[in-house]
C-alpha cells in the first residue's frame, strides 16, 4: 500500500489573503519552495523549513495555522495484482 500527503498550503494562503511571494520573503525560504508546495510537486520537506513557513503564516495573519492545515495524510488503496 502507498500512501500520499496531500499538500493544502494554497487553500491556506488563499484562505488567509496571502500571496505565495509574501509568504516565501516574510519566511526566508525559495519563492519556488513555496510554488512548488502549492502546485503539489514536492517530494520531501524539511521539518524545520514546515515549522517555520506555519509560523510565519501565523504571525502574518495572526490565526494558529497547524499542520493539518496545510498537510492531509491520504492513505491509498492496494492494488490488486
């Protein structure tokens, strides 16, 4: 079984009223970081780099984002072979 991690980081931003270059310059990370998060092409994230874009959005916005919010975990059906 393969499991998928939806990134929701565009619904938050767009939710919020927030552009995806405020949120890359506020949090000092790659605008193409961010782009690629929303667009779905990341493959890995690290850690570090997750808890400081939610606390930026956070402090931009002043709501307590958490990681459900930006992240769903999406278990996939087996495939019959």
């Amino acid at each position: 079984m393969s499991v998928a991690i939806l990134i929701k980081l565009d619904d938050a931003l767009n939710g919020a009223g927030v552009t995806k270059n405020a949120l890359a310059r506020e949090a000092k990370v790659r605008p193409n970081l961010i782009y690629e998060m929303c667009e779905g092409k990341t493959k890995r994230i690290d850690l570090e780099t997750l808890s400081n874009i939610l606390d930026t959005l956070n402090s931009m916005t002043g709501r307590q984002y958490t990681l459900t919010d930006v992240l769903e975990y999406m278990p996939q059906q087996k495939e019959d072979r």
